[in-house]
C-alpha cells in the first residue's frame, strides 16, 4: 500500500498523502494504527453518509467496492471526515474491557431468564418461598433439588443440611416444611425430568461462569480508571459508579481533548435535529448519529444522578416543576449538562464542584 501511494505521489507530482477509510466492523483498526505509526494521515467517513451519497454518483443505488471507493474520495475532498485520535492504552482497555461486560451481561440476562422458564415449567410454586430465583437460596435450592418429586421424599432437616453445604446464611425450616408442602401439591410437568434437570444444570453452569466473568471484568474496569488522572474527580459526583464512567470514557476516550460538551452530545448523537421547509415545522428530535453504547451509559448517569445527587435532583424539580417540561426533556436537558460538567472536569483537572452548580439550583430554592 505505501508503495502504491508513493508511485502515485511520484507520478502526480504530490508531496503528502491522506487516506480515508470507512470504519465498518473491525478491519481497519489494525491498518489505520499503522498508517498512523507511518506518519500519514488517516481519516474516517460516516457509513451512514456512504450510504447516502452513493447515488450522487450515478443516480442508481447501485453498489460495488469501486463505487464505494469513489464515494469515500469524493467526501475526503470534499472535507466529509473526521480525523482519528488514538487513545492511550487506559483508554483503549476500558472500551475492550466494557464492550465485553456488555456481552458477559447479555449471557447473564438470558441464563437468567431461562432459569425462570424452567422454574415457570418444574416448580412453579418455587417463588412462594424465595421471590427472587436467582437469590443465594432459590439458587442453592435448584442445585441440590430443583424438582417437586425430590423434595416429596425430604424431611426438612435434611434440607437445611443440603443448604448448609453451599452457604454460610441457610433459610429456616420455616422455609424448608414450606417447600416440602408446596412440592407434594406441585403443579409442574412430571415428564421428562432427566431431561430437564440436564438442561437446568448446564442453565447454572453458565449463570456461574457468566457471574465470574462478570466480577472479573468490573474489578479489572476499576483498576484500569485508576490509571486515568480526572476519573476519581468524577467519582466525587454522588450518583456515579464506576461501572458508568468506565462505559463513558471507554467510548469516548480523553474527555479533555472535547473543545465543549456540545462536542460530546454530537458524539454520542445526542443533539438536536430539526426538519422544516417554509412555514411547516417539524418536530425536534436527537439526531441518533453517533455511539450508541455512549448515550446509554450518559443516559443511565444522568437517571442516577437525578435519583441520588441533591443538585441535578433540585434542578430535575425545577424543570418540571416551574419550567413545567415534561420529565423526558428535563432528564435530555441535564445529560447536557452532564457532558459539558464531563468536559470540564477533564480540561481544568479539577475535581467536582456542587457550588458550581448551586446558583441554578438557588432559583428552585
């Protein structure tokens, strides 16, 4: 490639080179740090501008790689890109590390659900004892006797022995004569139950491994923000977790090199798109282009520092309250706020200050 481009440069008499790729899947990552390594400099187009821009070419949505290869120089000399940043390494495995919890957490949701299913099939009156199936005891319970016709034969100091080979707090024999009453009078299938308890035992194999990895990959998230100089002045924000800044800043990368939170919002696809021609008007609405793991994780901490911090909780009143928005667009009008207190957190390196915030929150006082 870099043979190519200096036969070109030779031959059409240039002196520098800009190579632009479209960042689909994971195949160009390895290719735009190298070229970045050679000193050349690397660009990104939007898919989504790909896309729509294929038919400016010859007014058919045809598509091919020649095409798409035009496309792509075309919007690079039109200035249709943005330049690539690589991060530090701290940077780099927080988005490693937190697109992987976001599979782990996918694993443990549908093992989760699927315990549910077999407990809604076998022993339904299961959840009369413990509410929650995943609980230490609804756990314990399945794996030492997940069916009705087992726990038929028990008396209940033999349950309470069972619980305690697998934990250190057992429920009661309150609890224990329950089971044994509600198992004689099951309503759950009897057919098949080698099957089912096959398939419930390889359903808690996978529950176990995906709650391991789970704390695994969080505990090493958390070292990693330590590595990161303004993370723990984040931190002192009642309301967020590790786990939420990780996700932010695994996406985004070094906050302090956003020039505003607006930047950030337009990152994460979060500001406004309007649509109107004359006197029709259409409706406001975010513009969605951008990460979408990031407006999550904004989302999901902007949710919790309404619920936790006294600040944005006092501003999300008076939004609504006296501005009377809805509570939609107060919590959309705060994750701005969020960004912006992000980026300057992370330019200035100092930590966060309430009283910064306080002469809005005054007004609702």
């Amino acid at each position: 490639l870099q043979e190519w481009m200096n036969e070109l440069k030779d031959s059409k008499g240039y002196s520098t080179e800009i190579v632009g790729m479209e960042p689909t899947g994971h195949y160009w990552l390895n290719l735009s740090k190298w070229l970045y390594d050679q000193g050349i400099d690397v660009v990104t187009v939007n898919p989504h501008l790909v896309k729509r821009n294929k038919e400016n070419r010859d007014n058919t949505q045809s598509k091919s790689d020649k095409k798409d290869a035009l496309v792509i120089a075309d919007m690079i000399k039109n200035g249709y890109y943005s330049i690539i940043h690589p991060t530090s390494e701290a940077f780099e495995k927080l988005r490693v590390l937190m697109s992987n919890r976001d599979v782990i957490v996918k694993r443990l949701v549908s093992s989760t659900n699927q315990i549910n299913r077999w407990v809604d099939i076998v022993f339904p009156e299961l959840r009369e004892v413990f509410k929650d199936v995943k609980g230490k005891g609804a756990i314990a319970t399945l794996r030492l006797f997940p069916t009705p016709n087992e726990l038929r034969l028990m008396e209940p100091q033999d349950i309470i022995k069972g619980w305690k080979t697998l934990m250190k707090r057992q429920p009661g024999l309150k609890k224990a004569r329950s089971l044994i009453r509600l198992a004689k009078n099951s309503v759950g299938t009897t057919q098949a139950l080698d099957a089912y308890k096959l398939h419930l035992e390889q359903l808690l194999e996978e529950f176990d491994l995906a709650t391991t990895q789970l704390e695994k990959v969080e505990k090493e998230a958390a070292n990693a923000l330590k590595q990161i100089t303004f993370a723990n002045k984040i931190l002192v924000m009642k309301g967020i977790t590790e786990i939420t800044l990780g996700g932010i800043l695994g996406e985004t990368g070094d906050l302090s090199k956003f020039a505003h939170g607006n930047s950030l919002l337009r990152h994460a696809g979060l500001n406004l798109a309007e649509a109107s021609s004359g006197k029709w008007k259409g409706q406001i609405v975010i513009s969605k282009r951008g990460r979408s793991r990031l407006r999550r994780y904004l989302y999901l901490a902007t949710m919790s520092l309404v619920a936790n911090n006294p600040e944005f909780k006092e501003l999300h009143a008076y939004n609504v309250q006296v501005k009377k928005m809805k509570k939609m667009k107060s919590i959309m009008k705060l994750i701005g706020k969020f960004a912006r207190i992000l980026v300057g957190i992370a330019r200035n390196n100092e930590p966060y200050c309430p009283e910064k915030v306080q002469p809005l929150t005054s007004v609702a006082a």
